[in-house]
C-alpha cells in the first residue's frame, strides 16, 4: 500500500506542473489565472492527504527534514501571516482578488507544496524524473508561444509579444527563464542520448519563448544567471585548467556580444531582436521616466508609514492610492491604477516591512549557502551547484522589475524544495546512521475513508464552489451586455453564490450595470434600468463595509447613485453619490480623476466655487496634464466669465510644457464656442 500511496502523491505533484497549461475563456473570468489556481490548490490538498497518509505509515522515512531553508521558508509564511492580520485590509490579503489570487490561503498551497515535493523526492533519480516532466509540460507551454509568433492572435493575445497560456508576456518570460537552466541542468547531467536529445528541445524551446514574450527584466535576469553560472565554474574548476580557460573565453565573449550590441543597438537589426531590443536600448533615465519608477518611490513612502510588517499582503493598491502621485496620469490614465509595485523588493517592503523583505531574501541567501555547502562537502556535484545557483540569482534579478504570478510560485517552490532535498541535509549523527530502520504501520480502512472525506469537502468547499461562483458571475455579465431582459436573474443568482470572492463578483457586476446604462446608445425600459442600478448597488455597498480604503467601490457606488438619481429625481441618491466621491478624495486626495469627477458633480450642482477649487487643486498638483486646464476653463464659462475663460486656455497654450490630447483641443474650440452666459452641457466634460 504505501509504494501505491507514494506513487498517487507523486502524481498528483506531477499534475500540478501542466496546471500553466489550462485556459478556459469560455467559463472564467480571467480564465488565465482562477482555474489555474483552483487546480493547483486542488492537487496540494489531495497530494498533502495521501502524504499525511505515509507519514501514519512511516514517520521516520517520510517526516519533513529540519534545516535551514524549511526554516526560512517557515518564517516567511509567518510574516505572512502576521502582515496580513496587522494590515489595513486582511480579507484582501487573506483571499486576494480574481486577478492575482495569491492571497495568504493560495500561498499556504504553495509553500505546503514546497515541503510535500521535500518529503516525497529524496535522492536525485526522483527529481531528475520530475524535472523531466516538468520540463516537457512546460515546453507545451513555451510552444504554443511559438505558435503566437505566427498567430499573434491566439488564446486571446495582442500585440507583438507572446503570453502562451498564462495570459502576459512577462508570466512567459519567467518560466521561460526557469526552463532554460533546468534544460542546460539536465543536458550536463543526462546519460543516455535521448533524454540529452530531449533537454536540447526543451532549451530550444525555452529560449524562444524568453526572447519572444520580450520581456527586459528576463534578459536581465538571464544575463546575470548565466553570467554568474560561468563565472562559478570558472573559480571552481581548480584541477581543469583547459575548460576553465574555455569558459573564462565565453565570459569574455559574452561581455564583448553585449559591448558589440550596445554600440549598434540603435540600428533596425539590433531593435528588432526579440527582447534583446527592448533590453539594450533601456537606459537608466528611460526606467526613471516610467510610472514603474514612481509605483518603486510610493512603494518607498507608503513603507514609512508601516515599516515593520507594511500595509499587508496584496494591500499596496491602497497605499499607492494614498501616496499617489499626480505624474502618474501623464503617461496615461492607465497608467494610473497600481496594486503592484512591479518590483519584488519594494512590493514586499510596502506590503510586508522590513521583516517580510528580509525574510523573503533570506531564502536565496540560505538556498544558496546550501548548495555551496553541500558542494564543498561532496555531496553535489558542481552541475546541480552552479546551474541552480545561477537560476536562483536569475530569478530574483528579473523580479526587480516584475512580480510573481501562479506559474513562478508553481517552479520557485519546486525548485527551492529540490535545493532543501538535495542539499538540505548536513552531515549525519553517527546515531542516526545507527539507527535500525522503523517498519511500516498499518493503516485502517476508517483511516483512508476519513481523508478522502475531508479531501472531498476541503476541494469543493474551496475550489468547486469558488469555480462556480466565477462562472455564474460571468453568466450575469454576458447577460448584462447581450440578454439585458435575463440580467436580474442571473445576476441575483451570482450575488447570492457562497464564494470567498464574493467581494470581486460584486464589484464586476457593478461594473459591467454602470458601463452599461451611462451609455447613451442603451435603450432601456427605466423600470428595469431602476432594478439593476438598485441591485448592484445595493450590493456594492457591502463591499464598502468590507473595503472601506477601496476607491473603486467609492466610484462604482457614487456613479450607480447618480444614476438612479437621474432615473428617480430623488435627492437621496444625488447626495450619495457626492458623499462617495468626497469619501473616495480623503483616501487619495491628490487623484485628479477624482477630483475631476468631483468637480463635475458640483457644476451640476451650480456650485462653481467648489468646482474651481478643486479643479485648481488638479493643476497645482501637476500643471503638465491639459484636462484641469479645460475642465476649469469650462467652469468660468459657465458662469459667463469669457475674458477669464479665454485666458485660462492661451496662458495654458503659451506655457509650452501643457499636454493637450486631440481630445483635449477639440473639446477647448467647443468651450470656446459656447454662447455668453449659457447652461448648455459639453457632453465629452462629464
């Protein structure tokens, strides 16, 4: 029984490694990541039953190892834990959101991963047959990027840069870089032909993948990797003068290929290189220049605030909500909502402290210590040494720039557990050597019946029902925009569905009910218009009490209120909708989206003093955007103030630094062209 239970439990690891391979857009909201992760958390559950199962058999052979990174891997999940039940929002940190999903409850799947593949694998034949596996799923993964080369359009892409299954380029780029050391790791340690034949393609594959999802930070991080790697074998082939020599050649060469590539990067050849392009020609004052650079400083500001366990985990939406800068908007309105910093380390400092970041480096540290120790004790071989160190450094080089998603979780715990199995063991007590092996025990029927039972219940009860839920409540939204008539009943069906991410459902819905009826194109009944605002709105509400930081529930609830303001004539709503938006401005007071929002409403209102100063507070906080200019021209002539009006747009012109979009300027001639002393609306302005 125990070799079969063994066996189900090494399936079931096996299982998890095509999990990158599932889209479903048919059925999920972000199909990309929520079956994914649903799958992935199902597979834990069931390998941690069958693993707990051999534990009852055999405690000695199977128990968890106690060394340094089991330890630090321990740590940071208690920092996890601490900073999410200290942070300002725990419900957010504990579950996260349909987009990410890498709350504290997925986490705890993974690093319980983690130590099940530590307890499971134990000599190098084991995890060379699962990295062999792991390899020819993720190869599936980087061909289908292949195929986006030729049909940029497939599985939902865009643009020029491949995102495969996993949905973003950069998500490709990661995996990509892992696959690329395991398949040089097992091309110099295979020693049969077709398994050497075997990691060449899967190298093959990885690479193109790498190159072609564009990503800089993974030609960044690979450069370093590789780098690094060379450079280890170099220092530690003391007694092999020749291929120390060859290898210090390619460090050499290396460097030159990169001087060579800086030199012509501006020429068409060198900027059409996958990737490479993009890499060599980001320079130091182009990062600066970017909205990541001042996601990185708020990151810095916000971790003052909270130095020690930070705002908690999946929290720094809120903080760069309230230390949001107002340059922001110059690159673009999308460029102004952030619930990442894009960068690991500043991420983990705002979200988790001080404590969290260390803790978080702690494990390359002590991972990486452990390989060098185990080398120079002879228990690994300097392949497995230098290729996993290089991946290590690699990995955290390129999340300077990015993040982890579902899949880096996926092969960064794989790949630390195989650093905790192989190297993770120091030296044996002579007693423990000694020690007469402990026979098998036996295991009832009851027993076996009883995990299966709970297995069953904790899989649907956090998994099934969730994946339920998020396929009702993209039911409701087709509805919403194609079958209106069907809408409230599939919307009350999803609303009412028992889910964890009840709170997303809620805020999609909303969404979806807003978009809809501030269209002027819809043409609606006002009854059925009346029961759909009430419904979502009645229901967003809760997210409020739920999220009382979130502005995006603020919006949707003040915008829903105007709505049925407009559909009632009621002035309770109309005064909802203002308490909202002010409610949404003392959380990010320097947000010019809100303020314009605000604005508009008191123009409305004919309350032009308040509109102008708040309007005149958006172009004090960054007079480059051309918006506050407009809006606040828009005010004046409202009020029949021409000279002041016309003024405000030539002075704004004449400055030179303004950015006025088309939109901008042909929204200005219509203001300009408004009669004197007039109520009529600009319709764009609202």
């Amino acid at each position: 029984m125990k070799k079969r239970i063994e066996w189900l439990a090494k399936i079931l690891v096996y299982a998890t490694f095509f999990a990158p391979l599932i889209v479903l857009p048919s059925s999920f909201i972000f199909p990309f990541i929520v079956p994914k992760i649903l799958i992935i958390r199902s597979l834990v559950v069931l390998m941690v039953l069958c693993y707990i199962v051999l534990l009852r058999i055999n405690w000695q052979e199977y128990k968890i190892k106690n060394n340094l990174l089991n330890i630090a891997m321990l740590l940071f999940l208690l920092s996890f834990v601490v900073s999410t039940f200290v942070g300002v929002d725990p419900y957010k940190s504990f579950w996260d959101n349909h987009e990410r999903m890498l709350g504290l409850f997925t986490i705890f799947h993974y690093i319980t991963f983690y130590f099940v593949c530590g307890g499971l694998f134990k000599k190098w034949t084991d995890w060379q047959m699962a990295l062999r596996i792991f390899l020819f799923a993720g190869s599936l993964v980087m061909f289908v990027g292949v195929l986006q080369i030729f049909k940029p359009d497939m599985l939902m892409n865009n643009g020029n840069r491949v995102a495969s299954t996993l949905g973003n380029p950069i998500y490709v780029g990661g995996y990509g870089l892992f696959l690329t050391f395991m398949s040089i790791l097992l091309l110099l340690k295979e020693k049969t032909k077709f398994w050497q034949i075997f990691a060449s393609v899967t190298l093959i594959l990885a690479l193109l993948g790498l190159f072609y999802s564009g990503t800089r930070g993974t030609m960044l991080g690979l450069v370093v990797g590789l780098g690094v790697s060379m450079l280890g074998y170099a220092l530690f082939l003391k007694d092999r003068p020749r291929i120390k020599k060859t290898i210090l050649g390619g460090v050499v060469l290396l460097v030159a290929l990169i001087g060579v590539l800086f030199v012509f990067r501006q020429t068409s050849f060198v900027m059409n290189i996958p990737a490479v392009g993009r890499a060599i020609n980001t320079s130091y004052t182009d990062v600066k220049n970017t909205p990541r650079w001042l996601a990185w400083e708020i990151a810095i500001e916000s971790w003052k605030e909270r130095p020690f366990f930070g705002w908690g985990p999946n929290n720094y939406y809120y903080a760069f909500n309230k230390y949001y800068n107002p340059k922001l908007l110059e690159y673009g309105v999308g460029e102004t909502w952030f619930d990442n910093a894009h960068n690991i380390i500043m991420n983990t400092l705002a979200v988790q402290g001080i404590l969290g970041l260390l803790v978080y480096l702690s494990i390359f540290v002590v991972a990486i210590y452990l390989l060098l120790r185990g080398f120079f004790r002879k228990n690994l071989d300097i392949h497995f040494t230098i290729i996993i160190s290089g991946f290590l450094i690699a990995h955290l080089v390129q999340n300077i720039v990015v993040f982890e998603n579902p899949t880096s979780y996926l092969y960064f715990m794989f790949c630390l557990a195989m650093v905790s199995g192989m190297a993770g063991e120091g030296k044996k007590d002579m007693n423990e050597v000694n020690k007469k092996p402990i026979g098998d025990k036996k295991v009832t029927g009851g027993f076996l019946w009883s995990m299966g039972t709970v297995g069953f219940f904790l899989v649907f009860i956090f998994n099934i029902q969730p994946a339920r839920a998020n396929m009702r409540a993209l039911d409701a939204i087709r509805d919403i925009s194609t079958n209106i008539n069907a809408a409230p009943t599939s919307m009350a069906t999803a609303l009412a569905f028992n889910s964890p991410h009840v709170d997303d459902i809620r805020n999609d819905i909303a969404r979806s009910v807003n978009t809809l009826l501030r269209d002027p194109n819809t043409k609606m009944d006002s009854k059925l218009a009346k029961q759909l605002a009430e419904m979502s709105l009645e229901n967003i509400k809760k997210n409020d009490l739920l999220h009382p930081l979130d502005i995006r529930v603020h919006l949707s609830i003040s915008q829903l209120s105007e709505i049925l303001a407009n559909i009632t004539k009621s002035e309770l709503y109309s005064q909802d909708a203002e308490y909202y938006l002010q409610k949404a401005v003392s959380i990010s007071p320097k947000r010019q989206q809100l303020l314009y929002s605000l604005s508009a409403f008191q123009m409305q209102n004919s309350r032009y003093d308040e509109a102008e100063n708040n309007l005149e507070k958006s172009i004090e906080y960054d007079p480059v955007i051309g918006e506050g200019y407009w809006r606040l021209a828009y005010v004046y002539k409202l009020q029949g103030e021409d000279a002041k009006t016309t003024e405000l747009i030539n002075n704004a012109k004449q400055l030179g630094y303004v950015k006025f979009s088309v939109d901008d300027l042909g929204i200005i001639d219509k203001i300009l062209a408004i009669p004197s002393v007039t109520t009529t609306t600009v319709s764009s302005t609202n």
